[in-house]
C-alpha cells in the first residue's frame, strides 16, 4: 500500500486531511495558495518537506489557471510570502520560496508571461520526485549508518513526531530510514512517542506503521526515557524542522529531552533531514523562531475538554537541541556528517562517510 498524503493532478491539488487521521480518510481540494495557507496553519498537513510542497503545488494550480495575468512574477512573488508566513519554524517553505523568486526573475528575462508560467511549474512539479528521492537516500544512508556501528542482526530504533510519508512527498525521512532498516530485514522493532499535543505520533505515525505491518509500539513521551534503559534502543531517529550552521536542531517539542536521555543512556542520537531543511543563514539555534501554538491544543483532544478550566498554557510548537546532543550525526542526502561537517557538506567541500 502507498500512503497518498499529496494528490497532484496537473491543475489539480489534494491533501489527506490529517485532522481526520486515523479515523477518517478524507482528501481536501486545494483551489489556491489561500486554500493551502489555510491547510498548512490549521496542520491539515504538517511537516516541513510536506508544508512547502503543498504550498508551491497550490501556487502550480493558481498558475495554471492563469494567475498573474500579464504579471506573473509579482503574483509569485505575494503568493511565496504569504505561504512562507503560515508556520515560521520549518525552513523548507522559506527555503523554496527563495530558490523559486529566484528562478522566476531569471525566466523573466527572457519568456513571456505563459512561458514564464510554465517553467515556473515545472519547477515545482519537479519538487515531489525530488524529495521521494532524497528520502530514499535518507533512508539507505541512515540504516547503512546504524547497521555499521552495531554486530546484532537487528536493531530497535525510537522516533519521535510523523516523518513519514505524511510529512513528506514520500516514504520519509527518520520514518525512511526505520523503512529502509525494514526493508534489509535489519529492524526488529520501532517505539514510537504519541508526541504531545498534537499526537502525530500516535495518529499519524502509528497509521503509517500499522497500514505497512511495520513493527511497531506505541509509547508515551513520558516513556521514553524508561523505553531507552529497558528495551534495547539501538539508536533515537527524528526528523528536523530546521538545522543551523553549528549544526543545532529544531524538531517537534520533546526532541531535546530525547536527545538528553539518549545521551544519558549512551545510545546514538540522529537527525535526518534533507538538505532543504538546512539553513546555514543562521550560525546558531538560538536565532531560530519557535512557533507558539494555540493553547486549546493542550486543553482539548477532539474538542473534549481534558484540562481545568481557566488553567494558563505555554505550547511551544518545537524545540532546540543543541548540537552536542547528536551523537549520531545528521543524515542527509548526500550522506551523514556530524554536526561539525555540516557547513563543508552542504557546501560541497565534504563527501559522503
Ligand atoms: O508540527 P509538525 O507536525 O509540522 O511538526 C513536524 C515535525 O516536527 C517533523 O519532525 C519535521 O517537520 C520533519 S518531517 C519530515
């Protein structure tokens, strides 16, 4: 079975409403770039490879209507901001926002508004294969990594969120590589956090799990640290919202209490991302912004009141963990480096391990 959390006809755009999950399978038109601002800030889709593709694709639609008119470039130019401002934490809407403008002032030059139009959509239509492909590359580099450091036959891995094919184009990227670990016959078992508040993984990640016969245990996040000194974790495995130069990590809120108790326990912490979800602009994790989401998040599950009444609430969206934290290293694309060769390798001046 392939988890279809993008439907992308040309001029056509649907998501698998992730509110609805696991109880009901519904997809949502995507008419235009309003349409996916409001999908992406109300998290009927969420993680970051998956917030910017959805947000170019609604903008592919309205392009393919003819948005723009005789001025497409500033018609593209609104759309990106817009889209960029729906969640500030994730890079990877900000990031092809910016290679995007770029792109469509170059073609500007020299194609008219249809031809600018069409290059500017094949641009973005472009963006799904490639981050199926970069998640494949994720997912063997990863479980290449993970195998190498250990003799048993398999391994036990923790994640925490949903970065699986529901936070991407496709297959995953920590998800991708409990897939790739699957796939060699190597993983013995995934635990998954329910990841509070928004219970991703839970409803999401689980679903994933299950749907494929992946095996796996749902824990809470208060488990995990017991989950590390009892059940043989071979290694923590998360997701990334945005890593900084010095290597330091936004992800899902509970990751740096992972990371800490990972730590603790001498069990390798890793991140795997794209490089699209890396921003070498900012030198640490202190100068990334923390989304702050709305408190009945905490206060209600499903509309159902579960806390007291007048009670105040902080619901930090993600957080920080510093990059001494991750002892694994970074899985990307182009291979897996420690926090400290991340600058080189995104730069080019370092290859694969
Ligand atoms: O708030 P969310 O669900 O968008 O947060 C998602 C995460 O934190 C993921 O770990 C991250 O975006 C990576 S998804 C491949």
């Amino acid at each position: 079975m392939t988890l279809e959390a993008i439907r992308y006809r040309t001029g056509s755009l649907q998501i698998l409403n992730q509110l609805l999950l696991p109880h009901q399978t519904v997809y949502d038109d995507v008419r235009s770039v309003q349409d996916a601002y409001e999908a992406i800030k109300t998290m009927k889709v969420r993680g970051a490879p998956a917030i910017a593709i959805v947000g170019c694709l609604s903008l592919a639609v309205e392009l393919r209507a003819g948005a723009g008119g005789d001025d497409p470039v500033t018609f593209i130019r609104e759309s990106l901001c817009h889209l960029t401002s729906a969640r500030p934490t994730a890079v990877n809407m900000g990031r092809a926002a910016r290679e995007l403008m770029e792109f469509a002032e170059n073609e500007s030059m020299e194609k008219n508004s249809e031809q600018l139009r069409e290059s500017v959509i094949a641009w973005i239509e472009d963006m799904l294969e490639r981050d199926v492909n970069d998640n494949k590359k994720i997912g063997n580099y990863g479980a290449q990594h993970i195998l190498s450091g250990v003799p048993r036959d398999s391994v036990t891995i923790l994640t925490h969120c949903n970065t699986g094919s529901l936070a991407t184009a496709g297959y995953g990227t920590a998800l991708g590589v409990v897939r790739s670990l699957y796939t060699l016959g190597r993983l013995k078992r995934v635990y998954c956090t329910e990841t509070r508040p928004y219970n991703q993984g839970s409803r999401l990640t689980a679903y994933e799990m299950v749907a494929e016969g992946i095996p796996a245990t749902l824990i809470t996040d208060s488990m995990a640290a017991l989950t590390m000194r009892e059940m043989d974790i071979t290694a923590v495995v998360v997701g990334a919202d945005r890593v900084v130069a010095n290597g330091d990590t936004a992800n899902k809120v509970g990751t740096y209490q992972l990371a800490i108790a990972a730590k603790h326990h001498g069990i390798p912490f890793y991140i795997a991302a794209p490089s699209t979800s890396c921003d070498l602009s900012l030198e640490s994790g202190r100068d990334i912004i923390i989304e702050v989401r709305p408190p009945e998040e905490l206060t209600s599950i499903n509309g159902v009141p579960i806390a007291a009444p007048g009670i105040e609430v902080w619901n930090p969206a993600f957080d920080v963990t510093p990059h001494q934290l991750i002892t694994g290293g970074i899985i990307t694309e182009l291979g897996v480096f420690l926090p400290s060769e991340l600058q080189a390798a995104l730069t080019g001046r370092l290859t694969a391990l």
